[in-house]
C-alpha cells in the first residue's frame, strides 16, 4: 500500500497517473496547499522541501521498513523501479527517459511555473520578469516540439498511440504539465497551441 500525499495540480497528477496506470494500491491523504498543509511537521517530516507530491510506500521491495520519498522525478523513478514498468531496461532507452525527465523537472516544470506566477499571480506585473520566464518557456517549448518530430514521445521511441503499456515516465511526467500533449501525440500543431 501507497500513501500519496497529493492536491490536485500537475505535480500531483503525475503520480496519480503512474499509480493508477500500474493498477497499484493507494491511498490519498489530501495536502491544501491553499491551507497551509504542506508547513505541517507532520508533512515535512517526509517532505522537507514543503512541496507536494510525496509518498510512503510501506511495502517496499527489499522488504524493509516503510521508505518515504519526496520530489515528484524521485518517486516516478522510485516506482518504476518498484514495479518495472514504464522504465526501460536498456541502458540506451533509459538514459532517454532520465535525460528528458530531468529535463522536464528542472526545465520545463519551474519554468513554466515561474512564466504562471509572473504572468497571472505575482501581485505587481514585473515587465522583465514576465518577458523572462514567457520567453525561456517558448524556447523549452522549441525544445520540446523538435524532439517530438523526432521520436512520438519525449522519453523516446515507443509506440505512437498512448498505450499505458508502452507509455515511459516522461510522458506521465510531462502530460499533466501540457494539457493535450497526449491526446495529439504532441504534433506540431499541438504544441503550437501551447505556444499562443
Ligand atoms: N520539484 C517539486 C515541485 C512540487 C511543487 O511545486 N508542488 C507545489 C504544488 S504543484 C506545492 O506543493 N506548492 C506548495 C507551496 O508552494 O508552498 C516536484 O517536482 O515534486
């Protein structure tokens, strides 16, 4: 059994959609970060960053004591190699998905998080700072959309259609952050509409 300590955001989504697309047990014990929740000790006991997602998965698979993790790349990667799936083996396949998550987690997650908050929550509109973040957002978007005429998804060269099966880490990473990216297979023209 999972704890997921979640609230519904991307970052949340993310491992909702491996928990769910690995048919794993879990529980959701729900974190208002509108409330304050993630400053609870309780909570930064296994989250020291005060950031939402985090888990405790108290049936590890070296059959120990309960392991908590915190930093949504951390527990895809924890639950992949728990449950083998949407982790390739081989050392080329997963260095592609690794590389692109963590592009994605140091990327394209903050970036775009920082292009939001400048653009539609800081309370004083900062010229430099939105034309910052909305023009490193569109050059990661760039990145993104020539990988994507590349390969179908970010993490590499699996089947076109979203398969749950076949579907690897980053685009379970990616999607919630990119609404669409998988329903048009990330195309050009999906990704354009990101861009307006
Ligand atoms: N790098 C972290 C980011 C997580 C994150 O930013 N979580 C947000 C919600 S999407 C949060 O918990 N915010 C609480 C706060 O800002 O105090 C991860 O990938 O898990």
């Amino acid at each position: 059994m999972i704890d997921l300590f979640y609230w519904p955001t991307p970052n949340g989504h993310k491992i909702t959609l491996f928990l769910e697309e690995a048919g794993l047990d879990y529980t959701i014990h729900p974190v208002d970060i509108s409330a304050g929740d993630q400053f609870r000790p309780e909570f930064l006991a296994i989250s020291p960053n005060n950031r939402m997602p985090a888990i405790i998965d108290r049936n590890p698979k070296d059959g120990g004591e309960a392991i908590s993790v915190f930093e949504s790349g951390a527990i895809l990667l924890y639950l992949a190699e728990k449950t083998g799936r949407f982790l390739p083996v081989d050392i080329r396949g997963r260095t592609a998905v690794t590389e692109w998550m963590f592009w994605q987690v140091g990327g394209l997650g903050p970036m775009a998080g920082q292009n939001h908050h400048f653009g539609q929550y800081a309370p004083e509109q900062i010229p430099y700072a939105i034309t910052r973040y909305v023009n490193e957002t569109n050059r990661l978007y760039g990145v993104m959309e020539r990988r994507l005429a590349q390969v179908p998804f970010l993490g590499g060269a699996v089947p076109r259609r979203c398969r749950s099966s076949a579907v690897p880490i980053t685009a379970l990473r990616t999607w919630p952050a990119i609404p669409g990216l998988c329903r048009g297979s990330a195309s050009s023209r999906t990704l354009r509409t990101f861009r307006a």
